[in-house]
C-alpha cells in the first residue's frame, strides 16, 4: 500500500508539470482576435438605423458590439503581455500600458467614425 502512494504523487507530479505553449500561439490568437474586431466592424457598418425601430432587429448589432469590444479588449490584454515580457523596469511598462490603451482608443474611434 505505501508503495503506490509515492507513484501516485509522482504520477500527479508529471501530470500536473507546466506545459510551454506552441511559439505560434500568440500569433495565431492575435490573429482571430484581430479577424473577431474586423468582422464586428464590419457588421456594424452594414447596420441600417431604420431596421432598429423594430427590437427584433437589435441583436445582431448588440452581438457585433459584445464581441468586438470583447475581441477588442482581449487584443489589448494580449499585446500589453507581451510587450511586458520583453520589458525590464515599471517606467517602460508604463509606457507601454499608455501606449496599448492609446491604440484602443484610437482603433474604437476609428470605429465609431465609420458609422
């Protein structure tokens, strides 16, 4: 009995060791995030404001809204990680931070003009 109890903690050990991500991972997410925040984009230029007098109509731009901002957000999220890894003191992390909420801002005012 005592002898399974060590291979068992061992078993947990290796199961539960960290695992790298692909080096693509990044990419690849910040790409569909990037296709996500277009294609909502997108659909919402395609929006008609006669079409929203009727409720029935309100979800599709809703959703677009939801999903861009959220893809939107998460972009953000994701580009300010990665900036900070390569960075070394909290000025430049600072910056950075600065930097990535001044892209928000300005890819949600581009669109908003596009409307």
């Amino acid at each position: 009995m005592s002898e399974a109890l060590p291979n068992f903690e061992g078993l947990l050990r290796e199961a539960l060791a960290p695992v790298e991500p692909p080096q693509d991972m990044v990419a690849r997410l910040e790409g569909a995030l990037q296709s996500l925040t277009e294609i909502a984009a997108e659909e919402l230029e395609s929006w008609e404001l006669s079409a929203m007098r009727d409720p029935r109509n309100w979800v599709r731009p809703v959703a677009a809204v939801v999903v861009g901002s959220s893809a939107g957000a998460a972009l953000v999220v994701l580009r300010a990680r990665h900036r900070q890894r390569s960075l070394s003191n909290a000025a430049e992390l600072r910056q950075t931070a600065g930097r990535a909420l001044g892209q928000a801002r300005e890819h949600t005012r581009k669109l908003l003009e596009r409307r």
